[in-house]
C-alpha cells in the first residue's frame, strides 16, 4: 500500500517562531525554508515507497523529512544532534501514521545499528520486529536478525539525505565513504545505499570533480573510487535562513557496481594525503621524494614508474582516480606505509 500524503501542517516558519528554533552557530545550522526546493532534493534522491528504509541526517525542524514523507517513504529515521527539534519532529511523526523514527544524537558518534532497530520498528516493517528487537544484545546478534529481515540481503535499498551543517559535511562523508568501502553499518552486505547530501558549493564542485580540474582534491578520489557522483542540484545561498555568505549544491552518491578499491580505504586515502599536500610539485617531484622519506617504498615506486603508472611531469590534479587506485593496491599488497607531510 502506497503511504498517504501528510495532512496540512503548520508552516515551518510558524513553528520555527513558536517553538522559538533560532539557527544555532555552533551547530553550524542554516533552515531551508522552501518547500518547493526540499521537493526538488527528494526527487533527486529518487525517493519512492519501494526503498526500505531512509535516512535522513541533520532534519533541523523537518522541512526535507516532510518531503521525503510526501514522496512516499514507507520507513524514515532521522538523527537530530539538536534536542530543540524534537517537539516539531515528533509532531511529524504523529502526522505521517508513525512512519517516522526519531534518533537524537549525533552521527559521528552514532552506532549504525541504532539507525537500522529504529526503522524495523515502524509499523510498516516486518511484524516479527518486536521479538527480534528484544533479542538484540550484541552486533553478531543484530547481524543475525537484520538478515532475517531483509534489511541486510542484495534487494535492501537505503537512502541516505542530508542538508548537512557545512561545519561537519566534509567529515561525514569522510567516515560513510570508509564504512562503505568495508560494508559496514547501513552500508553494510549488499545493501543498495545512495546519497543524497548537501554541502557548500565550491566542496561539492571538489567532490566531483575530473582530473585536471583546479578544484580536484583528496575527497575528489575517495568519493569517486567508490561511487559514480554528479551535483544534482544547485541551491542558492538566499534560500537559507540565516543565509550563509556561499551558495549550497546537493551532490548524488550511487555507489558503483565494481568499485575501484576493495576494503579499507586507508591507504588510497593516505596516497592522495600525500600527492594533494604537494599539488603544485610534479608527480616526479613526489614520488622521488616519497622514496626519499620512505626507502622502503621505493622498490614498489620504481615498478611503478617502470610500469608507466603516471606521466613524470603531470600535477597531482591530473592523475586519474584509477591511477591512485592502483597505486594504494600496490602498497597495501606489500603492507607499506607511506610519509603523510
């Protein structure tokens, strides 16, 4: 059954002034405002009561969450590190015939499996979801019972959204990006998770930039070793309220079906650390240099550069994502460490 729309609501604006929800800086927070705008990013996100379960970080007082409600979401968790947003967000939930989960806390610090026992606890999951819960002591635990449930097999789709505070955009990324590399926590099996996540303008162009684009950077690699990215949408700094002094752009994540590192990510991340803290030297420079700092390193380099893995003379921008793959491989093979100044 295809979930209703929600009822009329008072207007975000309204709530905003009764439950007297100012923007706080600390927290990094900008209010979207316009519901004309949190459609468009739910579209974007594809949104539609087929996925399992979706995910929505950073809600404030739940202008997107209202979207991805009206899109048709049968099961949505928000995670709000913000308790001032709890009396809207349970207003929602009460509106959407409980459709909606409530995580107060914060994502950096959150257990995943929190976010997964929240959405087998809506109504529209699985009915054996009380006794299971119950049983959920430890993480082999949850393994077992979100496998008995279809939250962890290869037809699971999640969607994670967010209109992220900007302050803390960049390090989320940075940690779902490595749990997906090693399938862990909503990324975890073959879970189909995309996403859909705001961030300012000029670190959005980053992520999903090519080589021999100015702004291509360390992010730029991991994001795109992973997944297939593009800026799906542009915001306007005028939409937010306080407006911020840059403009905002939604960027999609669809992760690929062979990514071009398998496991962790640390040490594809640690290569393009090194090469980007240099981006103005030539790859020659660097990686002489590299074997320098490290002699270790420099049987596995000379192979490398025998091998034809890179032009000499290009800039760290230029070098492909492929390229910095195969180089993390070699090293992680040989279970080498590389200099990170």
């Amino acid at each position: 059954m295809i979930p209703k729309k929600l009822p009329p609501l008072p207007p975000i604006r309204d709530l905003i002034r009764v439950y007297g929800l100012s923007a706080n800086q600390r927290f990094s927070q900008n209010f979207i405002l316009d519901k004309n705008v949190t459609d468009t990013i739910a579209q974007h996100a594809k949104i539609s009561e087929k996925d399992d379960l979706v995910v929505e970080v950073g809600p404030g007082p739940g202008l997107l969450t209202r979207s991805i409600l009206d899109a048709g979401a049968r099961r949505v968790v928000v995670v709000e590190k913000d308790s001032r947003f709890l009396p809207p967000l349970q207003q929602l939930s009460e509106a959407s015939d409980q459709r909606l989960g409530i995580i107060m806390g914060d994502m950096l610090q959150l257990n995943h499996f929190d976010i997964l026992k929240a959405g087998l606890a809506i109504p529209s999951a699985p009915s054996q979801i009380s006794s299971a819960i119950e049983s959920m002591q430890d993480p082999a635990q949850n393994h077992r019972e979100f496998t008995g449930m279809g939250m962890n097999d290869r037809e699971a789709t999640i969607r994670l959204l967010g209109n992220l505070p900007f302050g803390v955009a960049s390090p989320l990324l940075i940690q779902w990006l490595k749990m997906m590399a090693l399938r862990q926590g909503i990324f975890q099996n073959n879970n189909k998770v995309s996403m859909t996540l705001m961030f300012q303008k000029e670190v959005a162009e980053g992520i999903v930039a090519p080589p021999s684009h100015h702004q291509r950077s360390r992010l730029s690699v991991m994001a795109q070793a992973l997944c297939d990215v593009k800026i799906a949408y542009k915001v306007s700094a005028s939409v937010f309220v306080p407006k911020p002094k840059v403009d905002a752009a939604v960027v999609h994540f669809e992760r690929k079906a062979e990514p071009l590192v398998s496991g962790s990510l640390e040490k594809l991340e640690d290569v393009a650390r090194y090469y980007f803290n240099k981006r103005r030297k030539t790859m020659g420079h660097n990686t002489n240099r590299m074997a320098r700092l490290a002699p270790e390193v420099k049987l596995i380099l000379d192979e490398w550069i025998t091998e034809g893995g890179w032009d000499m003379n290009m800039r760290t921008e230029d070098v492909s994502t492929e390229q910095f793959c195969a180089l993390a491989r070699k090293l992680d093979r040989a279970q080498l460490k590389i200099p990170l100044t």
